[in-house]
C-alpha cells in the first residue's frame, strides 16, 4: 500500500487516527502493529511472514544478549550470530540473485534451472533497524525490550517500515510506552503529511513522467541538452520523491505520537560531496557511520586507512541500494569525491569565496551520480554522461522541445526553488515550514495542496515509490 494511494489517505489512514483515539498506549501498540502487518501483507501477503520470523528472532535474541551481560563472551558470540544472520537473510533474499548470475558469468556453472528469487518490501529497512538494536544493545546504548509486542511494533510500524527513515530503537524507546497523543502534534502531522504527498503526487510524479521518456529513448537519440534535462528531471524527481515519503512518514508518527529524527536537510543547497551526504537520507549515512566506518576504525587510523575506509563504506552503501554492480559504481563515484575532499580538494571547498563555484561542482557531481543510479543500464549511463559533456546534437529526432514545454519550465522552476534554494534564502520560511504552528494563510494553502494531490491521484495510475525497490 502506498501512501500516496487514495486507498490510505482516505480509508487506511483516517481509520488508524480514530481507532487509536480510544485506546490506551499498550491498546494502541496492538492495534498499529495489526495494521501495520495489513499494511505490509497488502503488498506482500507471503513475506510478512518472513518479517514476523526476523521480528521474533531479534526479539529473543535481545533478551538473550541482555542475560548474558555478566558473561562477555557469551554477549559478543550471540550478538555476533545476531547480526550473522540477519545478514544472511539479506543476502539470500536481496542478493542470492545477483551472486548466482555472477557466478555463472565467471565459471561454467550451468543455472538454467535456478529460480530467482523475489525481493521481500521494505527488507534492507527492517533488517538494518533489527540490526542496530541488536548493536545498541551490545554496546550499553539502550535497555532490553521484553515485550515482543514493543519490539514488533518498533520494526514493523507502517509510516517507515518499507522505506524508512531507518529508526534506532533509543529514538522511540520512550514513545513505546509512553507517549502521548495532542492536537499539537496531530496538527504537525497533517501538515508535514500534506506537504509530503504534494511533494511526491504534484511535483515528484511529474518529475517522473518526463524522465522516464527520456531515459527509455535510445542513446543514439539522447543530446547534450536532453541528456542534462533528463538528468536534472530525474535529480528532482528523486529528491522530492524520498524526501516527501520521508516527511509523510514523520508526519504521520506524530500523529501518533512518535518522534522520528529528519531524513533530509535540503541537499542540494550543499558546498561539498561530504555536505551532501550529511544532509541526504541521513538515517542511512548515520547508520552507516555509526555501525560501519566508526568500528573499521574511522578517522583514527591514518589517513590511508580512512580513505580506505571511506570507500568499503561507499561500496556498502551502493551495494546496499541495490544487487546491482551499477549501483556499487554509484557508490564508488562518491567514495572516491569523498576521498579527494579529504586528500586535498576539501580545504579549497571551504573558502567563503569560491562557495558558489563550491556549489556548482557539487550538484554537478551529484546530478551526475544519480545518472548511473537512474539509467537502464551501466553502458547506458556512461554513454549518457558522455552526451553531457561531449556536445552532440544527436540523431536530432527527440529536440529538447519535444519535452520541455511551458508547464513543465514552470515545475522545473519550482522544483529547483524548493528543494532548497529559497529556504536558505528565507530561513524564517524555512522554520515556519518545520513549526507546528498553522497559520491562517497556510490553512487554504494546505487544503489547496490536499485536493490537487486527491484529484491527481483518481486520474493518473503513475505512481510508484523509487526506494520501495531497495
């Protein structure tokens, strides 16, 4: 089920809200993670039962790791069989394709009759989650959770169970048992929510529509000017995709009571490669940083051994993304920035006085990275980036004009404003967006956002999610 579906905005959602409205906090717990499970089961009715074995596994094995503390060997061979085997459940279920097809490539290894194998919603989210829980609680960061309701509705809760945030349990611990409803935080919810779906049905679906046209023509047909306009359509069409999943998943848990931590802080606007990842998906960079880079040894080992570091991180987070050798190249395009930031482009990076030149190079390298993350193929993408930066008029069958109208100059103009650009400018904007305050003009400007999100949805059937596939 998707958010952006008339389905849950007018039925599933309204439903939750009133529900809970009459329970008590242990009431409510019970009731989410019903239909947090309907949630996942709309989607995938066979692996929620794969979810709910992940859920009970780093269930007991938390409450196994906290019996043992007394005994430090015992508490650091279950905390690794652990984070063994939920790795291994993402490896067969994310990865086993890939590693077969790869294989045969290498060997003569016949795999004709090798059935792939589907990938399960939302399982590199909820593995990571049980993940750092598992960590957290090896490292004397968060109390046990005996109560396998608390645990199943921390990993299983339906705003960010299928493309995050990636939630650590310290940031809901108290809320598990302990929270409290208000039409303060209600208010803030059905505002960041509407911002969200606006973001995602009028700007990011637009977005979409035109770079898909664009990504599907032939390379032989791809301009320069049309290859930087499907680049920079797809650059805001992710943008606002994510970042507005991830604002209608903030909201909705306040609607319920939850606090979740900001997924993103206008990227874009970003002087440094090293800056935007600090602003981009950050629970995943935490995430990362945190269970990753820090016990490899971080920054504390030289510098060698930090690049290196740098780019075993990059790899895994490309890696992550996808079973894809595309989308480890994605990675390592931006370990390796990262790793020249550090050697010695970084101190010129910080100069007051070439910071919009700054900016440039860094939205150009981000544009381009998402080029090899968006096209349909490794080649295709390389070929792609060659056709922006090597003039060519193509075949001259598919002009810019055939694309870029009046209408979509207007979102693009709007899209490049908002997705950060005008905040810097208008920090006040930018706070009264993030308030809880709903003032009297943004009242009609809410419900203006809300029909047309409503009225797009009953005629359009494009509609899809990028990181429901991650």
């Amino acid at each position: 089920m998707l958010f952006s579906s008339l389905t849950f905005v007018l039925f599933f959602l309204p439903f939750n809200i009133l529900v809970t409205r009459f329970l008590t906090v242990k009431g409510q717990n019970i009731f989410l993670l019903c239909t947090s499970l309907v949630f996942y089961a709309w989607g995938e009715p066979v692996y929620v039962l794969l979810m709910l074995f992940s859920i009970t596994f780093n269930w007991a094995m938390g409450v196994i790791i906290d019996k043992s503390k007394e005994n430090i060997n015992a508490k650091k061979l279950f905390t690794a069989m652990a984070v063994v085997i939920n790795l291994l459940l993402l490896f067969y279920y994310k990865y086993f394709n890939f590693f077969v097809a790869t294989v045969s490539k290498i060997l003569p290894v016949d795999t004709s009759g090798f059935k792939e194998i589907a990938l399960p919603l939302g399982i590199s989210f909820y593995t990571f989650q049980s993940i750092s829980y598992i960590i957290d609680l090896y490292r004397g960061r968060c109390q046990v959770q005996k109560s396998w309701i608390n645990v199943s509705l921390y990993i299983s809760f339906f705003p960010q169970l299928v493309a995050g945030p990636i939630i650590k349990y310290n940031d809901v611990n108290h809320a598990l048992s302990h929270r409290t409803v208000t039409d303060e935080k209600t208010a803030y919810g059905i505002k960041r929510f509407i911002y969200g779906l606006g973001k995602k049905v009028i700007l990011s679906n637009y977005f979409a529509y035109v770079a898909d046209q664009i990504y599907g023509l032939s390379i032989e047909h791809i301009s320069t000017p049309l290859a930087w306009l499907g680049a920079v359509l797809y650059a805001l069409q992710i943008y606002f995709d994510f970042s507005g999943y991830s604002d209608m998943a903030i909201g909705i848990g306040s609607m319920f009571g939850f606090h979740f931590p900001e997924n993103f802080n206008y990227p874009y606007i970003s002087t440094s490669v090293q800056e935007f990842w600090r602003r981009w998906h950050i629970s995943l960079s935490t995430w990362f940083k945190e269970y990753l880079y820090i016990p490899l040894g971080g920054n504390r080992k030289g510098s060698l051994r930090t690049y290196i570091n740098l780019l075993i991180v990059f790899f895994c987070t490309g890696f992550w993304h996808g079973a894809n050798w595309q989308f480890v190249v994605w990675g390592m395009f931006h370990g390796m920035f990262l790793v020249l930031e550090r050697v010695f482009l970084g101190r010129y990076l910080k100069n007051e006085r070439i910071k919009p030149l700054a900016a440039v190079y860094t939205i150009i390298e981000v544009i381009v990275g998402f080029v090899i993350f968006r096209a349909p193929g490794l080649r295709y993408g390389l070929k792609f980036i060659n056709a922006m930066f090597i003039p060519t008029a193509a075949s001259g069958v598919y002009p810019v004009s055939v694309f870029l109208d009046v209408k979509l100059a207007v979102f693009l103009a709007a899209g490049i404003v908002l997705c950060g650009f005008l905040q810097e400018k208008l920090p006040k904007f930018k706070a009264y967006l993030y308030s809880a305050n709903i003032g009297k003009a943004e009242l009609p400007l809410l419900a203006l956002i809300y029909f047309i999100c409503i009225i797009n949805l009953v005629s359009s059937t494009y509609n899809p999610f990028i990181y429901f596939r991650f």
